[in-house]
C-alpha cells in the first residue's frame, strides 16, 4: 500500500486492509489483543455508534494498529479524527447519545428499585424469626415461658411478704367467713 493510497484509506478500512494482507482472522487478532471481534469489526467496518467512548476506542485502536505491525498511535489519532469530523461528527455523536440513551443501562436497569417496602420486609423477617422459633419449640418441647412463670410465682410470694399479704388474706377471710359465737359471747 502506497501513502497516496493510505491517505486515501480511512483507519478502519486500512486496518481491515493491512489484516487480510497479512492473512489473519479477525478471531486470531482477538485471541492476541483481547479485544472483541465486534469491536474489531466495528473499528474496520467504522461503525462508531457501537464502540465505546473515544478514550477507550483510541486504545483499542492503538493496540489493534501496533498487533498489525504499524504505528497504532497514528492510526487512532487519525480513527478519532474521523469519528468527530465532517458529517459524522459532533452530530452524529448527540444521534448516539439520544439513540443509546434508551437502550444503555442506566441505575434503574442495573438495579431494578424495590416495590416492597421497608416495613414490609421487616415484618416479613420478623414472621420467618418468630415461625422458626416456634418450630424449633415445638420440635425440642421446650417451653421457654416456664421459667418466666416460675419467676412471676415467686415474685409474686416475695411482694406479699413484703406488704403483708398473709394478713391481708386473713381479713379476707373474715370478710367471708361468717363470724362464730364463740367471739360474740366474748365481747
């Protein structure tokens, strides 16, 4: 390939160009540089709207140009010189950022929002809790109110013996009782 014919040559034509001179796949270039095949073929078919920002394209190309045997610098300054000039500029670049924006991820996509709420769940988790804790009862007949019962019975004897409960059920149970003869004749 002469200049005038390189001249004459975009990048990606004359990447594709120097590839099959040299008789080599585009799998075989993949393989090699790690780049996808369809950024290969996008770069030689100059298919823009379906590579990358330009920053990640002018390494791709660079490493693309430089596997061929020519200097992959050049090769990319002059790709990106194409990509941003004349009819398929910074026009053609807006057309790729509205045409993308509908089918690139955005945060909703990547992370699909949560239609059940916070409480929700809570309640939820709450539910599993309390269901395994009775199971595991159930299942080991342990009975973990037993030992609070035990508690509340002596609890329950140390405040009336605190606050006298054995005189108190003693009045009580005059109250009740009906009164004897003996202590009428007593008095």
């Amino acid at each position: 390939m002469t200049k005038s014919e390189e001249r004459a040559t975009t990048a990606g034509k004359g990447l594709q160009q120097l590839r099959i001179e040299k008789n080599i796949s585009i799998e075989d270039v993949a393989d090699e540089t790690k780049i996808s095949t369809n950024n290969i073929r996008a770069i030689e078919e100059e298919e823009y709207e379906k590579l990358p920002a330009d920053t990640f394209v002018r390494g791709l190309v660079t490493l693309y140009g430089n596997f061929l045997g020519t200097d992959g610098t050049k090769i990319a300054a002059q790709f990106l010189a194409e990509r941003g000039s004349g009819s398929s500029g910074f026009i053609r670049r807006e057309k790729i950022i509205t045409d993308n924006h509908a089918s690139s991820l955005s945060a909703k996509k990547l992370a699909e929002p949560s239609h059940i709420s916070s409480a929700t769940i809570a309640l939820i988790l709450l539910a599993v809790i309390t269901l395994s804790f009775t199971a595991f009862c159930l299942y080991t007949s342990w009975n973990p109110f037993a030992s609070l019962s035990r508690q509340t019975e002596n609890m329950q004897l140390s405040i009336q013996g605190i606050f006298g409960g054995d005189e108190q059920q003693e009045t009580e149970e005059a109250i009740d009782s009906p009164p004897r003869h003996d202590e009428e004749q007593g008095n």
